[in-house]
C-alpha cells in the first residue's frame, strides 16, 4: 500500500503499540513451536494423561495452554510456568532486533509517540529481550499475555486495551503494528488502526485481506514514515 496511507495512519497515532515476535524480534519459528509444545504436553501428562494423549502433535503451545486452563487452574498454572521459561530461554539465545525494528522505536520516541509492546507471548519474555538488547527506555509498558486468561490474547482486543490505559490514551489513538491478521482484527475491534508488517507475499496478502490501513515490507519502511515531514 502506498506510502501516503502509511505516512497519514502513523502521523495520527498518538501511541504506537507494536506486537513482539515478529516486527521486534525473530525467536519462536515453527520448529520451536514444536518443540516446545511437545514440552508443555509432557508437563499435562504427568497431571493428566488422557489431556496428555489427546494434545500429542498439536504443535502449537498456546492451544497446549488453552487446554490445560480448561481441564484445570492449577494444570493451567503449570503449564504457563513451563511456556514462560521456555519463551525466556528462546529469546536469550535470539540474535537481534528484527532489521529495521530499532530505527522504528528510535523514530516513534522523536515523534513523542508514546509506545508498548501488546504480545501473546510473557511479559517476562518480552521484558528479557528488551533488556537484553538495550531498548528498554524506549518502552513504557509491556502487555504479554494474560496470567490465567489465555482466551484474552490476540484478535481479542484486551492487550490494545490495556496497553492503551497504561500510556494514558485512548486506544483509537493508537497504531497497532503487527505481522498477522488476528493482530489487524484485534486493532479493528477497538477502532484502532493497524499497519502489517510482512516478511513475504503469502503474510502481505493474508494483512491486506484482513484490513490492514498499510502493510510494509520491511520495518525501516515505519520509521522512515514516522520520521517524515508531515504533509
């Protein structure tokens, strides 16, 4: 989408909400999924065994989770635990910012945009990188995802809610920068806007057909919009 759009969406925003793995970081690829849900299921087994036999192969740690809340709080509980460690060791082995994610914090904080991280992902995860890779101060709040509510992450909008709240503005105020169309659906709940950043032409059509106001290639594309004259 064209350059104008993306210029007028991001000039707008007051505060810039920006999803983690993806247009930030680069640590939880599909073969980690695996793995680790294949974790979490050995956890569930040593509780239940027939919720244990029923999520062999899911593959995906956040339907692990999701299952284990709904057969039991505590199994929940200890599920979440083993995730949240799981994502903290991802993320202190991950190279790197995702290319172009620094310049884009770099020029929402010369904006005056005020700016948090909304992820399905821990807060401990997300707060682990950012320290890790020293952006820290340019984030005033994280949101990961909600301790013993994993129906409350993204489309849903409550991340973009509460983000919202902590930086003191109303969430239509707000831009949402995601890679993924539960991420545009989540902004659009809400009235906010929501640019896609997309790491190839199957993820820029998935954005596009979601709604997204612009979708960008590549993340330096943000904050050279951000840091453009306006008008």
């Amino acid at each position: 989408m064209g350059s104008d759009v993306l210029g007028e969406v991001l000039g707008a925003a007051q505060g810039v909400l920006i999803d983690f793995e993806g247009p930030l970081c680069r640590a939880f690829g599909e073969a980690w999924a695996v793995e680790v849900a294949g974790r979490l299921v050995e956890v569930v087994a040593r509780r239940d065994a027939v919720l244990a036999a029923g999520s062999a192969g899911v593959g995906d740690p956040g339907e692990v989770l999701r299952r284990a809340y709904a057969r039991d709080a505590g199994l929940g509980h200890e599920v979440a635990e083993a995730l949240t460690a799981a994502e903290v060791e991802a993320v202190e082995a991950a190279g790197g910012p995702t290319p172009g994610a620094v310049a884009v914090l770099e020029a929402a904080r010369d904006a005056g945009r005020r700016i948090a991280v909304v992820s399905d992902t821990s807060a401990a995860c997300v707060r682990a990188f950012l320290d890790r890779q020293g952006l820290s101060s340019y984030v005033l709040h994280v949101v990961g995802r909600p301790e013993g509510l994993p129906e409350l992450t993204k489309p849903n909008p409550y991340p973009l809610i509460r983000a919202a709240e902590q930086l003191g503005l109303d969430v239509t105020l707000c831009v949402l920068i995601g890679d993924s169309a539960a991420d545009v659906r989540a902004a659009h709940a809400v009235g906010a806007a929501a640019v896609g950043y997309a790491d190839g032409p199957d993820r820029a059509r998935e954005l596009v057909d979601a709604g997204a106001e612009a979708v960008v290639e590549g993340m330096r594309g943000i904050a050279e919009a951000m840091a453009a004259p306006a008008g």
